[in-house]
C-alpha cells in the first residue's frame, strides 16, 4: 500500500515502482550521451577519425546541430502526434531501437570514416533528442506542480548514475585494451557497442511498467501531417495565454545553448587545451556524473522549497562562475574544480528547467507542449556548440575563447529569466 510520503508527492493513482521506472530511461539514454558526445568517441572523432585536422572540431558541432535541427523542424510535429493518439510510448520504443541501432553502428567508424562518423552521429542523436522529448511528457501525469522539481531531479539523478555505469563498463575495458596494446581504433568503436547494449537493457523497465494514461486528442484536419501542424501553428497562434512559458522557452534557448557547448565539447576541451590523456577525461568525466546526479537529487527537493525561477537563476550564476575558472586554469586543480561545478549545475538545471516547462504547460497538450521546450533546447544544441567550433576555426584552435564564447550564452539566459511569474504562468495553462 502507498505510504503518505508517497501521495503526498506523486499523482494519486501512480506507484514509486511506476516512477522508477520512468527515471529508468534517463539512467538507459544518458549512457548514450556520456559515452558517445562527452567523453570517449567526440575526442576520438577529432583525433582518430579526423586525424586533429583543423576543421575536427567545427566538422563534430556541426553535425550535431544537423541532427538538432532536424529534431526541431520534427519536434512539434512528433509531440502533436503523439498527444492525437495518446503514443507517447509507442513513439518513445521507435526512438529508442533507433538510438540503440545507430550507435552500436559507430562500431565501423575507423579512422579516416569521416563521413560515416558522421552520418552514424547524426541520425543516433536524431533519436535521442527525440527519446528525450517524449519520455519528458510523462513528467506532469506522474506528479504534481508542487512535486515536478522533485521527480524530475529523480529522473536527473538516475539519469547521472546511468552516465556512470556506461562510462565505468567503457573505461574497465579500454584499460583492459590498451594493456594488451590494442590502439583506439579497436577499442572506441567496441566502447559504442556497450554503451547500445546498456541502453537497451536499462530501457526495458520504463517499456514494462510505465502506463500511457494520456487519452487521444482528435486533431481538426484531415491529414495526419496537416493536422499535427495545424495544431503547432494554432498554439504558437495563442502563445500569449502562455506568455510566462515563452518567455522561459527563449530564456531555455541561451542558456541550453552553453550547456549543450560544454556537453559537447568537454572531452575535446580537456584533450586538447588541458593536455589530458583518454583515462584522465574519462576519469574525470565519472567523478562530474557523481557530483551531477547528487545535484539533481538534492536540487529538485531546493526547487520546490525556493521556488522554480529561483532555482534556475542559481544554476546560472554558478555556470558563469565554472565558465570563468575554466577559461582561465592552466593546470589540473581549477580545471576540476570547475568541472565539478559544472556537475552539479549541469544536473540541477536540466531538473529545475523540465518542471518549470512542465508547471507552465496545459494538461491536455503535455506532449505538443514538451515538444516546443524540446525545440527551445535542440535549436539551443545547434547553435551552441557550432559557436565554439567557429570560434575555434576562425581562431587556430583557440579553445579558451571558443569557452568564454559559449559562457555568454548563461549571461543572456539569466537576464531573460527575470520577469517570469510562475503562479500566473500556471493559472494561463490551466485555462488553455
């Protein structure tokens, strides 16, 4: 039987083993992420595949903003889907065999596979973006408004222990690789394999145990392309019963783009600014995933304390602050420091913003509505880290500008953010 704590947290009719498995997607896909565009095969790329040619860098952000932009011209159009049909979960298994197949076809990408890297890139990010969305959309069925910074940091903290598990599977064996003497062309691409493997495994409770309580919201058009569209246009139509929503969507615009630059480029960051080697970021990387999943946890019991905007606005000072040591350490000491602050930003942003999207969000359109926050984010991932490879291009590799570059991102964010007023944001959704 349910416990008080229990009801007092999540929707009436919806059990802690309903709500783990939910945050077992994010400990499933965030493997995909850790391994894939943080740590192991985005230096890689630049190194190994691309043989540290001057264009590597600008080559690896451009074609994730290729692969973003593809999820935001598909974004509304899956979430208006999904919402019409009550698929959010069907929608959400398609995505992931599609991830799941993608990446462990990074297996073939070889030195000097350029266009192969990338093709198999793209598309294995296409669909994550497009997981992430959806499984986002259950978030408002699972708990309240009062209780979403809560849940959603579950699902965060999950998340970050899942980057650690695939990280951690990854580096015992490419420790075990190279004592054999085994270069990295064996070793990565079988790294893409585990972390396919992780993903599907560690997916398969969300599939079992997560119900699809939306119920189908007949679309006006004939058409199901049409009518999906129809139904985008008309919200954006309407966007100033949500203006509060807006105005945090643009807000989530700058300062996902920063994030999205350090996600991407971090690994890069610290092999070739900092001169780390392979084990040191990936060392390195499993601490931060530490301190980020105990920022998500303990930050979605803050935000419901504080107050979401509040909470927001805190990560972003501490973005600013880890953006300045970073740019300025010339040894190892600052440089983990400022990624631990990271961490723990990186963790506690991400939670506060998907409960702030979804407080601010109508009940009866979640998923069209999840699906224009996951457009402020992907048009954010595409122009985020495509800022730091033109930067470093332009400039002859200069990452340290490139990150100062991409800091700015969190100062226009944090400016942005003032002005948002929760309570009057949920009354408009409510009524829409």
């Amino acid at each position: 039987m349910a416990s008080s704590t229990e009801h007092r947290t999540l929707a009436p009719d919806v059990s802690l083993r309903e709500v783990w498995a939910w945050s077992m997607y994010d400990f499933a896909n965030s493997g995909y992420t850790t391994v894939v565009i943080t740590a192991v095969f985005s230096a890689y790329f630049v190194a190994g595949v691309a043989g540290k040619a001057e264009w590597a860098t600008f080559a690896w952000t451009a074609a994730l903003s290729l692969s973003y932009a593809a999820i935001v011209v598909s974004g509304p159009l899956v979430g208006a889907w999904a919402d019409a049909h009550a698929a959010k979960k069907r929608l959400l298994l398609a995505s992931t065999v599609g991830c799941v197949a993608f990446t462990a076809l990074l297996w073939f990408a070889a030195p000097g596979a350029v266009a192969l890297a990338l093709a198999l890139l793209i598309a294995s990010n296409f669909f994550y973006g497009t997981g992430e969305n959806l499984i986002a959309a259950f978030l408002p069925e699972l708990a309240d408004s009062r209780a979403m910074g809560r849940v959603s940091g579950w699902g965060w903290s999950f998340g970050y222990l899942g980057g650690i598990v695939s990280l951690g599977a990854s580096l015992a064996y490419i420790t075990w690789a190279q004592k054999l003497g085994r270069p990295a062309s064996d070793y990565v691409p079988a790294s893409m394999l585990i972390t396919a493997a992780l993903f599907a495994l560690a997916s398969v409770p969300t599939f079992l145990y997560l119900r699809e309580r939306a119920l189908p919201q007949p679309l006006p058009v004939a058409g199901a392309a049409r009518a999906a569209w129809a139904r985008v246009n008309e919200t954006l139509r309407h966007a100033h019963q949500y203006r509060d929503l807006r105005r945090f969507l643009l807000c989530t615009v700058f300062y996902q783009a920063g994030i999205a630059a350090v996600i991407a480029l971090a690994a890069i960051y610290a092999q070739e600014e900092m001169k780390f080697t392979t084990q040191q970021t990936i060392t390195l990387i499993l601490v931060v995933n530490f301190t980020a999943a105990a920022g998500a946890f303990a930050f979605g019991y803050l935000q419901d304390a504080i107050g979401h905007v509040r909470a927001v606005a805190l990560t972003l000072v501490g973005w600013i602050v880890m953006i300045a040591i970073a740019g300025t350490a010339t040894g190892a000491p600052a440089f983990w420091l400022a990624a631990n602050i990271a961490g723990l930003c990186m963790g506690s942003s991400q939670a506060a913003g998907r409960a702030v999207v979804g407080v601010l969000s109508p009940p009866a359109r979640l998923a069209e509505f999840f699906g224009l926050w996951g457009l402020a984010v992907k048009t954010a991932s595409i122009f985020g880290p495509l800022t730091y490879g033109l930067v470093t291009w332009i400039f002859a590799g200069n990452h340290r500008l490139g990150i100062f570059a991409v800091g700015s991102y969190f100062v226009i964010g944090l400016v942005l953010l003032a002005g948002i007023d929760v309570e009057r944001g949920r009354k408009a959704a409510l009524l829409g």
